[in-house]
C-alpha cells in the first residue's frame, strides 16, 4: 500500500468513527454520555477535516496511484 | 339456623374484616415489626380465630375488641410517626455493640446478648473475625448492622479514583415475542430501530422471549431457541477499537513522513484523537 492509499483507509475510518458516535449519542438518553459523545464527535470532525485535506494533497502528489 | 351457616357465615365476615385491618396497618414485612406490633397481629388473628368457631360467642363483643387491638397500634404508629421521643420510647433506641472496634459488653449484657450471640450475628454480615469492625449496632427490629473498618470494605470505584460511565435502567422492550411500544417510547426509539436490530442480529420477532435495550439503546435479547448463539452487541467496543487504530495510524503517519508539516499535522491530531479517546472511553465499555 502507498502512504496515499494507507492515509485514504485511515480517513475513511475516521469517517466511520464520527458516524458511529453520532449514532451513539442520538441514541443514549443519558446526558453525561450524550455530553461526551458529542464532544468526541467534534473533535473527530477537526480531525476528519485535516486528514482530508492531507488526502487531497498526496493525490495530487501521487498521481499516478490514484 | 344451624350452627355450621352461623359459622361460615362469620367467618367470610370476620375474614373480610381482618384484611382490611391488616391493610390499614402497613406494609412493613413480619421481621421489620417491633414485639408489640408483632403481638397485636397476632392477638387480632387470635380474636378472629375464637369468634368463628364458636357459634355461641357474641359477635359483637368480638368486632369491639378487633376494633380496639386495631385501633391502639394504629394511633401509636401514627403518633410515632410525628414525634421523635414518642418513638424512642414505642420502637426503642438501637444499641451499640461494637464502637471504634472495641466490643461494649456492658450493652451486651444488657440486651441478654452472649458472646457467641453476637459472633453468630456478625457471621450473618460475613464478618469471621470480631476485630475486622469499626462499629457495630442491634437495630429495634433485632437485626445487627455492621460497619466494617475501611481496608476490609469492598473494593469500590471512588476507592481506585475510577470514572464510570453512568447507567440508567434498561427498558424491556419485547416480552414474550410481543413489542412493548411504552419502554421503547421511553428510549425515543421505534418499533423501525427494533426491527432494523433484530435483523442485524438475523432473529425473527417471534422467536424473542425477552429483549432488553440500555441506556445507550444496545440490545440484548434471549430467544426461545436456545440452540442459537446470539451475538453479543459489539458496536462500542468495535468503535474503541477503530479510535485507538485510527489514533495508531496517524502515530505511524507522523513517523514515516519526512514532510515536516505533515508530521507536525499527523501528530496535533493523533493527540486529539487521543483526547476523543480518553473522553468516551468509559462510556464504551
């Protein structure tokens, strides 16, 4: 696997992970968690915005893996 | 009329009378009742008993007396229960036993405890060794409460520092194969997100004895079948899991790379993801 294909699964499941979260604390009912749910999926979204832009950048340095 | 009408006849009315006082009396349990609630009951059943098989007593006298072995324990319970001193000296004060780990045996002595009594009663709270209590009391009721000192108390969360995730109740959401539409109300979720879960779980509706969904709304069900393993729900630990390798990953990234920007972006957020990690950690568990 190249660094841009490895970068690319990582972000998918970053991806994942904000969804997942987001499923959690729409269903949790309990407000600490919800709480902290929420938070978490926040951060993972800062996370999931940089990576991205990584993503874009090493496709455009790689090419020709794309 | 012969004597056998009379008595049955009494006895439905005399049976009606006494549930209803017992009723009124409380709910406490047998063992919560102190000596002269505990001989009142037994006086009405005894009052009860005598006029229903004897055809010839007066019925009336009886219902008098029920009247008055109701009514003097019921104004007692209630006085008792406004005022303070009044109980102390209805129910009784408790009585240490044991104090600072030091066995009082003057208090002992006074409540007709023998030394093998108490060991007896200290067996009952699991306590083998007098030494291991701090402070030990003989409740009213006759029951001995123990409070063991500190190192030999169960281990507890606050004890390790550890922070849980709180729990609510669970909600029953299928009984019997049938939905129960309130508890999953109570969720916010629908029979749609029942179905949905079922499926994943590939179990048919009707083959659920009992499904039961958390705070975090994860089922968990027993089916009729017992032949069939279910799966144990896996989304939150599945999650973790994913966090922590995601985390790993952007670790590697941040090591591999000789861009020092992207290094430096690799590590700011493998430490948020950190962060995300530690903040839900023990809520997935």
């Amino acid at each position: 696997m190249t660094v841009g294909s490895q970068v690319k699964t990582c972000f998918s499941s970053i991806k994942s992970v904000e969804a997942s979260l987001q499923m959690l604390a729409e269903k949790t009912y309990e407000q600490n968690s919800y709480q902290a749910f929420k938070d978490a999926e926040a951060i993972i979204t800062e996370v999931k915005n940089d990576l991205q832009k990584q993503v874009i950048m090493l496709s455009k340095e790689e090419p020709q893996y794309n | 009329m012969p004597d056998w009408v009379i008595v049955i006849g009494k006895s439905l009315l005399l049976i009606t009378i006494l549930f209803f006082l017992t009723k009124w009396l409380g709910k406490k349990q047998l063992s919560q009742l102190n000596i002269f609630e505990y001989i009142s009951g037994i006086v009405l059943g005894g009052i009860v008993a005598i006029h229903t098989i004897e055809p010839d007593s007066n019925i009336l006298n009886g219902l008098v007396a029920m009247a008055v072995w109701f009514l003097v324990p019921y104004a007692v319970e209630y006085i008792s229960l406004k005022s303070k001193s009044f109980r102390n000296f209805t129910e009784g004060k408790s009585t240490v036993f044991i104090q600072d780990g030091k066995i009082m045996e003057d208090n002992l002595k006074k409540e007709g405890y023998s030394t093998d009594d108490l060991l007896e009663k200290l067996r009952d709270n699991n306590v083998f060794l007098a030494s291991d209590v701090e402070f030990a009391v003989l409740e009213p009721s006759g029951t001995l409460s123990v409070l063991p000192k500190k190192e030999n108390q169960p281990l507890t969360a606050k004890d390790l520092g550890l922070k849980l995730a709180p729990q609510k109740e669970p909600q029953a959401v299928i009984m019997d194969g049938k939905v129960l539409l309130e508890p999953l109300a109570n969720l916010s979720l629908n029979t749609n997100w029942l179905e949905t879960e079922l499926d994943k779980m590939s179990v048919s509706i009707e083959n659920v004895f009992l499904a039961q969904a958390d705070n975090d709304g994860q089922l968990t069900v027993d089916l009729y079948d017992d032949k069939i393993a279910v799966a144990e729900p896996t989304e939150k630990p599945l999650l973790l899991a994913t966090m922590k390798k995601c985390q790993a990953d952007l670790e590697l990234f941040s090591l591999a790379t000789k861009n020092e920007e992207a290094k430096k972006m690799y590590e700011k957020n493998s430490k948020k993801l950190q962060a995300a990690i530690d903040l839900v950690q023990f809520h997935l568990k």
